[in-house]
C-alpha cells in the first residue's frame, strides 16, 4: 500500500513508519519537525517538510501522490500548551485534521486511521467506572481532550456522507524509546534524564495519580491490525463503532514509576515532592477488551519490561 504517515518524525509516528516499511509497504511522512526529529525518520520513508495547516500544499500533494492508506500523528499534543493557546491547539489538531480529510476524499484516499486520546478525551474517572469503556461519557477537560474529539466526530460525519472508512485510536499514556519530554507519558522520559543526570526528581502532589502507561511497540502492533481491518465491512447488525482504546486495561502511578526506575538505576537520591498540579486529572485508565474482540490485539509488554527498555534507549542516546 502507498501510505502517509503524518507526524512521522515525531515519537510514535516514527515507529509506526518503521513497521510499515518492515511490511513493505511505500511509506510518505509529513512532519513539520515542530517536535520531531528527522533523525528518528527511516531512510526508506520519503520525507516532505510540511505543515498540515497548510491547506494549499496538502490538497496538491495529495492529489499528485493518491495515498491509499492515511495514518495521522501530527498534532499539537501538549496539554499544557493548549491550556495556554487554545487557538493554536484548534488549529493544528481541528483545522489540520480537516485539512487531511478534505484532501483524503478529494484524493480517493482507501481508508484514514486517526489518533485519538483516551487519557484526554474522558476526563475525570468515576473509581466504579475504571476502566473507562469507549461508551464512557466523554468529558474533556482540556483544549486538547475536546480537540481530539472534535475529529472523531468529523471522521463520523465524513463516513456519512462520503463513505470513508475510518478507525480511532484512543492510547493511553504511551511511553518508550524517542519519547520526548511533553507527551502524555512525559513524565517517564522527565524521570529517566533527571535520574541519569544524578538529579532529584519533582513529583507533583501526592505521586499517587493513576495512568494508562502503554509501550509504544504495543502502540505500533495496534496501528498494524487496524491498518487491515475495516470496521464497516460487516453486516448491519455487526456495524462496530470504529473507536478503541489502546492501553493496558490497569492504572500505574507516579510513584511506582519512580520506584521502577529507581530499582533498576540503584538510585538512592529521594524525590522531591511538590504542590498538585491545577486541573490535572486524578485517575485515568481504559478498557481494552473491544480491540482484543475485534483484532485480537491486547498489550504485551509489562511496565518493567518497557521501562527497562526505554531506560536503555535513553542511556544510549542521551547526549
Ligand atoms: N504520547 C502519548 O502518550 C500520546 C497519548 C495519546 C495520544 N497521542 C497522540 O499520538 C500522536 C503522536 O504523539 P507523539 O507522542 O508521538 O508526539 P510527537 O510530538 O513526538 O509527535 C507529533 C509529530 O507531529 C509533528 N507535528 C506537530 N504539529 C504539526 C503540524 N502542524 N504539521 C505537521 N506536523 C506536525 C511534530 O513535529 C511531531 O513529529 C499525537 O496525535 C498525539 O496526540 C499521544
């Protein structure tokens, strides 16, 4: 297939390259390296420096390129900057996604995967109703919570009226090898530079807040299944909702990645235990028993493991 990953240079964007072209498949990337880096792109993919806002450029590309596959990462994902700048958080993960679909259906384009969050989109946690279900209410609590949704229900109304076949990922808090520092699982690839560098970390309120922490290999395995499985291809009486989360099913806090992290660096510095965070969300995590009944798909790695993993990358490639 002739795909285009957007954000491909970015953290999960890159290895979701990585594994299409180990399937071999033809591999574009549009990335405006904003947070990316075009070292982490693969020698195979073929990159073009763009920005998806740039509505002009996207619309020519795609008509000239005719993508059957289309995987999109890009986005504004700091949630703290779309606290700040809720307008430019709109106009790269609404307009920009916009942008993809209008050219997608103008182009032909087979079938469109976008990423969603669902440490975002929920928002606070009933305790009786963690693990969250895609059914759960969805209540964003952040510009980037209701950006994301916002083209979810795009990606719906686009199947509509125009048949696109489409698919959600809802991740969790995904961590691994190139992670960078503002991701929702930032605070693993904080932890492990402070550490390493022989320094204190700063844990924000109790330590005790509950995530979604998913390996990134098993983000990519997911992105794989979906990009072969068309949800609409079923009798009506099968029809399935085509969002799913992608997580572990179980919450991790703070404090057991510090301990983790602390174990396997044999580090003796204590952390550094400050005020709670405004706004921040207590407990976060997602059921993922529709990915596990419709593609057979559940997570594999265990938070040692893909920390150790991580930890390694990072004392590697640390300068
Ligand atoms: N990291 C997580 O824990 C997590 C959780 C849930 C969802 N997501 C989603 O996964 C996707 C990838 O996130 P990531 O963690 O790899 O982040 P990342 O910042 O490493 O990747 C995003 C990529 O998009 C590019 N980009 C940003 N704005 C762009 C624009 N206007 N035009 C073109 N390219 C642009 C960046 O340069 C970067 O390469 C995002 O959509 C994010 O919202 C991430």
């Amino acid at each position: 297939m002739k795909i285009l990953v957007t954000g491909g240079a970015g953290f999960i964007g890159s290895h979701v390259v990585d594994a299409y072209i180990r399937e071999g498949h033809q591999v574009y990337v549009i990335d405006n390296l904003s947070t990316g880096d075009k070292t982490y792109l693969h020698k195979k993919a073929c990159f073009i420096e763009m920005d998806i806002r740039d509505n002009k450029n996207i619309q020519d590309l795609f008509m000239v390129e005719k993508f059957d596959l289309v995987n999109h990462h890009a986005a504004q994902m700091d949630v703290r900057l779309a606290v700040e700048e809720p307008v430019f958080d709109a106009e790269v993960n609404i307009l920009g996604s916009l942008n993809l679909l209008q050219a997608s259906i103008a182009s032909g384009v087979k079938k469109f995967i976008f990423i969603s969050s669902g440490g975002a989109v929920y928002g606070e946690i009933d305790d009786k109703e963690l693990p969250a279900e895609e059914i759960h209410a969805i209540n964003p609590i952040s510009p980037y919570g209701v950006s994301k949704h916002v083209v979810e229900h795009y990606l719906y109304l686009y199947h509509q009226v125009y048949s696109l076949n489409y698919t959600v990922l809802r991740y969790g808090n995904v961590y691994g090898e190139r992670q960078g520092k503002t991701g929702e699982a930032g605070v693993l690839s904080i932890f492990i530079r402070q550490m390493l560098n022989h320094k204190p970390v700063r844990i924000f309120g109790s330590g005790e807040q509950l995530r979604d922490y998913i390996y990134v290999g098993d983000v990519v395995r997911a992105n794989l299944f979906v990009s072969n499985f068309n949800p609409f291809d079923k009798p009506i009486s099968h029809f399935v909702d085509p969002i799913f989360n992608i997580g572990t099913g179980k919450g991790s806090s703070v404090n057991e990645i510090y301990l983790i992290l602390k174990n396997l660096l044999q580090s003796d510095l204590p952390p550094i235990y400050e005020p709670a965070r405004k706004g921040e969300i207590l407990k976060t995590y997602i059921d993922c028993g529709k990915a596990a009944k419709y593609f057979n798909w559940n997570s594999e790695v265990s938070l040692t493991e893909g920390i150790e993993k991580t930890l390694q990358w990072f004392k590697t490639n640390l300068s």
